[in-house]
C-alpha cells in the first residue's frame, strides 16, 4: 500500500475504534483487534515515510553530484 492509502485505512480503523470504544458493552476483542490494526498501520507509515525520505536524499544527491562533475 501506498502512503496515501494506508493513511486512509488509518483514519478508517480509528473511526471504528472510536466506534468500538461508544458502544456499550464493549466488545474487548474487536477493540483489540482494531488497536492491534492500527499499531501495524502506524508502523507501515513510519517505514514507508522513512523510505520516501531517504529516497528523496539520495535522488537530491544524486543531482547535486551530478552538477558538481
């Protein structure tokens, strides 16, 4: 998935999380499945947001060594 549609499921499953935490009783294994979700999406984004930076270094570099030679 790309950034754009993991922080669309993202929003997405904190909505139902939100959901989730509103009704009453709580259904403790959907609230955890949903926390557990959300944990790994977060993780997706931070990976994918790191790769997307160190990308955009290396081709930024990659220019600037480009003109200098």
């Amino acid at each position: 998935m790309n950034i754009d549609q993991l922080t669309g499921r993202y929003a997405r499953l904190k909505n139902e999380l939100e959901t989730a935490y509103a009704t009453s009783p709580w259904h403790d294994a959907r609230i955890n499945r949903l926390a557990d979700d959300l944990a790994s999406i977060e993780r997706q984004l931070s990976n994918a947001r790191y790769a997307n930076k160190a990308l955009t270094e290396l081709s930024h570099r990659s220019q600037f060594q480009a003109m200098t030679e």
